[in-house]
C-alpha cells in the first residue's frame, strides 16, 4: 500500500477550519489503496478551541507526529503568532526523517498556514518526493489588498513573502486540489506548467460519523434554551465585510415581515455565533452593525467567539431553522453547508448566484435560497426572502425533504477517492 503524509498543522482535538479535510478524509484513505500518516503541531503549542470528541470520528490507529514549535516572544522570529511559521525548522527536519524512514509516495498539504508550503519543494530536492497542495484558500490575492486602504508595512511585507513563496513552490508542484474552481483558475493563469500537472476541485465532505458521535456525547447549547413562545434561527460560522450584502438581504427581509406579518416574524430570535477567527479581545462585531442599520437589532444576538466543533452541531439540531448568510465572492464555498444538511433542519440560504452551494441546495432539495448579484439593488431580493422565510415559518416545525439518494456523492467517503485518484495520479 502507498503511503501517504499530510502536513497539517492544526489537527484535532484542536478544532481548527483547515484540519477539516483530512480529519474527514482519515476513516477512508485506506480503502483507495493509501495509507495516512500526519504530521501536525503539537497543541500545546497552538492556540485554539479544542472539541476531545474530534478524535473519536477517525480510526484510532491512524499514525501521528507532533512537532514543537518555537515561542511567539522568541525575538528571533519577531514575535510572530502564526504557528505555522514558528514550526517551520521542525516540520521540515521530522518531515524528512518521516519520508525516509516510512518509504513515503507523496506528500499532502492541507493547510491555510501557506508558509509552510515551501517545504513541499524543499523536500522533493532533497529525496524527489513528489508533493501535493490543497488549496482551501487564496495563497497569494490581490482582492483584500485592493480593498484595504490602510495597509500596514507588516502586511505588505508578509504580502510579497507570500507571492514570492507561491510562485517558488508552485514551479515544482505535483498536482492541486482545491475547494473553488476560481482558486485553480487563477493558479493556472499565474503558472502554465499546471496546465500539464492533475488538478481537481474537490469541497470538504459530509460525515455520518459526526452525527453518530453527537448522539451518544450531547452537548449543552449555552446560547439558548428551547421557548414556545420564541423561534429561533441559528449561523455559525464566520462573518465579514464581505457578508455585508447577505446580511442586508436577511435583516431587511426581517424587516418587511415585523411589519406585515409580525404575529409570526416577533417570535424570531437569530442567533451569529462564532463569527470572527481572531481571539476574543480582538474580535470585532459584523453582523448586529447590520442589524442595527435595518432597525432589527432586537431580533439579533451575535456571539464572536469560536465555539467546539460537536457544540455547533448541537446548536444546529436545537434550533427551529437554520439561516446561512453566503459572500459577495462566487468561489465562496462554504464547506459548512453539509452539517447544516444534515442536521435535518429548515434552512434559507442567501449566496451569490454564481456559488457552488446554490447547485448543492437545488440538487439537494434541501432548503430555501436566495441567489443574488452583488452590487446591484438588493432590495427586490429581500422582497423574495420574504415571502420564502414567511412560508417556512408558517409550516414549522418539519423536516425537509432532502435528496439523500443525491446526497451520496458529497458524503467524505466519495470525496477522498476523488483525493486518491488525484494522488494515483501524480505518481
């Protein structure tokens, strides 16, 4: 069997975005003729959410190493908070060590820490191990610079690292999977030599295993407690200035239906949990600025802190609907859409019409949504939300009526044999 080594430096109990995949990935790798082994940062070394419960959703004999990291207020790396960057010497020399002693075939990154990318290249010189990226984000764009005005000279600096790194490492890449089309689009544009190299777009997976493991360790919902009298919907996930269309679309919605049909639209209490990644002191509120534009703060709570993984399933399948706010950028794909699937609950989505995740809900018949096209009146749209979001009120509570049979080729089972079939295909 082949085997495998993916770098990724948040790993669970850490519940981390960008672990996501291969924690998903991890139960099934073997079955497509891999064997994983993991190379990540040990936790005490990152700071971070931690949910115990992660490590019972992947076979408990998957080999694991963790690496140390370098203080954040060791003045010979500035004082730097990134993780990724302070593990760098220790990645690289374990990581080495790994691929000559467990006979390794490729190595994967799947990590949004892009600094360590490099590393790839590093070691393909050293031992030809050829090397795959997982681009679960922009590594090198030029979208936030554009819209920044008040750039520091900190990000600039880090801005031109980055370019100069993606470019290095690029070069000598073996193949790309990402979450977007538009992520490989670019990339390609940038670096001919990837028009000859395997590259696929492959979201993030869905789980059963997940459900499973909620059902027999419940969580207590801290935000809310179940109320005849009240209805509540519920996001969790991050938010942003980029959300700001969304957002405006479902509290003027909100709005229309306070005024025409408060008997039902006064019950609603929506909750934004978990929706800035900085820590808590420096988190900034987005979504009740919004709200409190339309007038419609009363009806909205926003907690910015992240929450443990199996704690938002719990929330999820506490509430009476789900809402999910989508970006003003189409290649926005919000892997965080199958949980919410498959939490059997009334959703109304609101994305840009050009997103992957309006295709997944049609084919799905999981939910209500709302395509809409940024910088354009946004007010005929809310019109429609209206109406959609009235009617599912009206009919609470049910269980939608999802297309599992469809469902199957989004589960993590059919989505890492697409990964290994990349991989198969690299070597």
């Amino acid at each position: 069997m082949k085997r495998v080594l993916i770098i990724s430096p948040y790993f669970p109990p850490l519940n981390a975005a960008d672990m996501q995949r291969v924690r998903l990935s991890l139960p099934f790798y073997k079955e497509f003729g891999w064997e994983p082994i993991v190379l990540t940062i040990d936790q005490n070394y990152v700071e971070g959410v931690s949910d115990e419960l992660l490590l019972k959703t992947f076979p408990d004999d998957i080999e694991v190493h963790k690496v140390k990291a370098l203080s954040s207020n060791n003045k010979s790396f500035f004082g730097l908070n990134n993780p990724g960057i302070r593990a760098i010497p220790y990645l690289y020399k374990k990581g080495l060590e790994i691929i000559r002693e467990k006979n390794i075939s490729l190595v994967f990154f799947t990590t949004t820490s892009f600094h360590v990318l490099f590393l790839g290249r590093l070691w393909k010189k050293k031992v030809n191990v050829p090397y795959v990226i997982d681009m679960q984000d922009p590594w090198f764009s030029d979208t936030d610079y554009n819209r920044n005005f008040n750039i520091s000279w900190k990000y600039k600096i880090d801005r031109q690292i980055h370019k100069h790194l993606e470019a290095w490492t690029m070069k000598r890449v073996g193949g790309v999977i990402s979450v977007s089309d538009a992520y490989i689009d670019t990339l390609k544009k940038r670096y001919k030599t990837l028009d000859y190299k395997p590259t696929k777009t492959i979201t993030f997976g869905a789980s059963d295993i997940d459900f499973d493991v909620l059902e027999k360790n419940s969580h207590k919902n801290r935000f809310f407690s179940k109320n005849k009298d009240q209805i509540v919907g519920v996001y969790i996930g991050r938010a942003g200035s980029d959300m700001e269309s969304s957002l405006s679309i479902i509290f003027k919605s909100l709005k229309i239906g306070l005024e025409k049909s408060p008997e039902i639209f006064k019950k609603i209490k929506l909750y934004f949990i978990g929706t800035d990644y900085a820590p808590t002191h420096l988190a900034k509120k987005t979504v009740e600025p919004v709200a409190e534009k339309f007038g419609v703060s009363d009806y909205v709570e926003e907690h910015t802190e992240r929450i443990a993984y199996f704690e938002s399933l719990q929330i999820l399948k506490d509430s009476d609907f789900l809402i999910v706010p989508g970006s003003d950028e189409a290649r926005y794909s919000a892997s965080k859409i199958y949980p919410y699937i498959m939490s059997k609950k009334p959703m109304i989505s609101v994305f840009h019409k050009d997103s992957p995740v309006i295709e997944i809900i049609r084919v799905l018949n999981c939910g209500e949504y709302i395509p809409f096209t940024p910088n354009s009146d946004l007010s005929h749209y809310s019109d429609d939300l209206f109406s959609k979001w009235k009617e599912l009120l009206e009919k609470l509570p049910f269980i939608p009526s999802t297309n599992w049979q469809n469902f199957k080729k989004y589960t993590s089972k059919e989505l890492t044999k697409k990964q290994c079939q990349l991989f198969d295909q690299v070597l």
